[in-house]
C-alpha cells in the first residue's frame, strides 16, 4: 500500500482528491493519459524540464501546469518524496485562481476536485445518492455525492458499494472525519484508493498513514474510529463521495511512454579543408560547396 503526497498546512482536501487519482487502480490511468497527451504537446525545451526534479515544485503562472504534471510524473516515476513547505506551490499550480494563502485552509474536496478536473481535461457526471440521476453520456468519471450536512447522525451506508455501475468500476472515495461534538477540532478529509497491483481497497491519510480496510464497506471503514490515532478525537466518518472511473479505453500505465529529449548541440560538422587561397570550405543546405569572400559565398573557387 502505497503512501501517496503527505500534506502540509490545512491542505488535506486538496491531497485527498489528488491521491485518489494518484495512486488508485483506474484513477491513476485517467490521469496518466490527460499528463501524457500534456507531454507530447510541449516542445523540447519543456520536455526536458519535465524530467527535471529540480522543477517539480515551482511556482511560475505561465508553466504552472507543466510543473504539476513534473511533480506528479517524478512520484510515480522515481518514488520522489514530498518536500515539506511546497505544498501551496502544488495547489496553486492545478488550481491558479486559489492563492497561496487560500490553498493552505481548509475547503471542500468535491468542489476543488472537479475544478481540478476541469482544469486537466477530465470529464465527469455527478449523481447525488439521495437525489438520483442518469448517465446521459459517457464521461471519464462518475461521482456520487452524499449530500448528507454535518449536524446529521449519519456514518456511512451499512453495506457495501456497488462495485461496477453500466461501463464504470468503483475505484475511490472521498472521506471526512467529523470531530467529536463540543471540540474545538476541525474535520479532516482522507481517501479511499484501490490498488493497482491487487485491486483491493485500503484508505490514505496524506499526514503519512495507509490503513488496510475495504472503505467500499461501511461495516468495516467505521472501525478507523477506533484505531488510537483517531478515536480520541472523531466520532463520525462520512463519505463526501465515491467516483466510479470508466474503463473504457484507458491507457496501460507506463511511465516508460514518456520520451526523455536531448537538448545537447548538434556536433559541429567534420572540416572540409581550405581552397588554395586559404579560405575555408562550408557545404550550402543542397550539398554545394563554397567558400566565404567578402560576406558573400563563392560556390566556384579553386
């Protein structure tokens, strides 16, 4: 089970709709393919940058995607570890109109989430599980949002999800942990990922923590309130969401599709001596040769 990004600050909203499509079985995909098709856009100069690590984390307002997509790509690719004090630099760069002291308070996942999504390209139709709703047309997600308030007793739904719906497989899930009634202690968001290796579900704290519980079942994702480093502080999980990805035509996860670009000069072409007179000889574009008098190229000379 892997970590995923570790927040700083009041950013846990942002990490946990950004680990669902970072480390989940099918978000990842979804993500890779919007990253890829990004890539091969860029011309040379950019490409090389985005193999850079030193780039992962910039802030620059005209390469803001770009250094997003680096961070993201060096995660997966060379098992980068977050840089604690970066964390505004990433929001901003996904979500440029928040500014950085807006991106280190808390907000509400579901709603930065799609703003993200429309940012990278990724499609989605939303449902509420008390309203209802259809699927009118395939888009690369579904999300199902529980429109339950806070001051409601409500955990989560007592039996396990529905693991596929029409071309669409479950494969995460916003959560919220609700503090104890009376404190003085604020909610903190985490995500329910699947994995990609076994596809089994497990939950991620972005402060640096994995639990191995199959989130898509309520029974068994209330029992996180009773491990030592929440039970004294929540008394409620809730699901903000659940996102089904669709699995049509998605791309094999290969970081290897990434084509690394050799920014070094072209060799100097192999001398081509001098002319009696001691003037060197250049070869023109259509293979003639000549040599330089005056500014001007003399293609007959002896």
């Amino acid at each position: 089970m892997k970590i995923g990004l570790i927040q700083v600050h009041g950013t846990c909203w942002f990490y946990s709709a950004v680990n669902c499509m970072l480390l989940s079985k099918l978000g990842r995909r979804i993500l890779f393919r919007q990253m890829l098709e990004y890539f091969n856009k860029l011309n040379k100069t950019d490409k090389a940058h985005f193999f850079s690590v030193a780039k992962t984390c910039k802030k620059d307002p005209t390469k803001n995607l770009l250094y997003f997509y680096t961070f993201m790509f060096h995660f997966w690719a060379t098992t980068l570890q977050y840089r604690k004090g970066n964390s505004p630099n990433l929001v901003t760069n996904v979500l440029p109109n928040l500014t950085r002291n807006q991106a280190v308070v808390g907000r509400f996942p579901n709603q930065e989430r799609e703003k993200m999504f429309d940012r990278l390209g990724i499609t989605y139709t939303i449902m509420d599980v008390y309203k209802g709703g259809q699927i009118t047309k395939d888009t690369d997600t579904l999300i199902v949002r529980i429109s339950e308030s806070l001051t409601k007793v409500f955990h989560v739904p007592y039996f396990p999800l529905s693991k596929n719906v029409r071309n669409y497989e479950l494969d995460s899930s916003l959560l919220r942990l609700v503090p104890k009634s009376g404190s003085k202690g604020h909610s903190h968001a985490i995500a329910g990922v699947r994995n990609p290796e076994t596809g089994s579900f497990y939950v991620v704290d972005s402060h640096g923590y994995t639990y191995d519980v199959d989130w898509s079942d309520g029974t068994k994702l209330v029992k996180i309130l009773e491990l030592p480093r929440y039970k004294n502080k929540y008394d409620r999980i809730v699901f903000d969401s659940y996102m089904y990805v669709n699995t049509r035509n998605l791309p094999t996860f290969d970081t290897k599709l990434f084509k690394q670009v050799d920014l070094s000069p072209a060799p100097p072409p192999a001398p081509l001596g001098k002319n009696s007179k001691g003037r060197q000889i250049h070869k023109g574009a259509r293979g003639g040769l000549y040599v330089l008098q005056g500014g001007r190229k003399i293609y007959k000379f002896t």
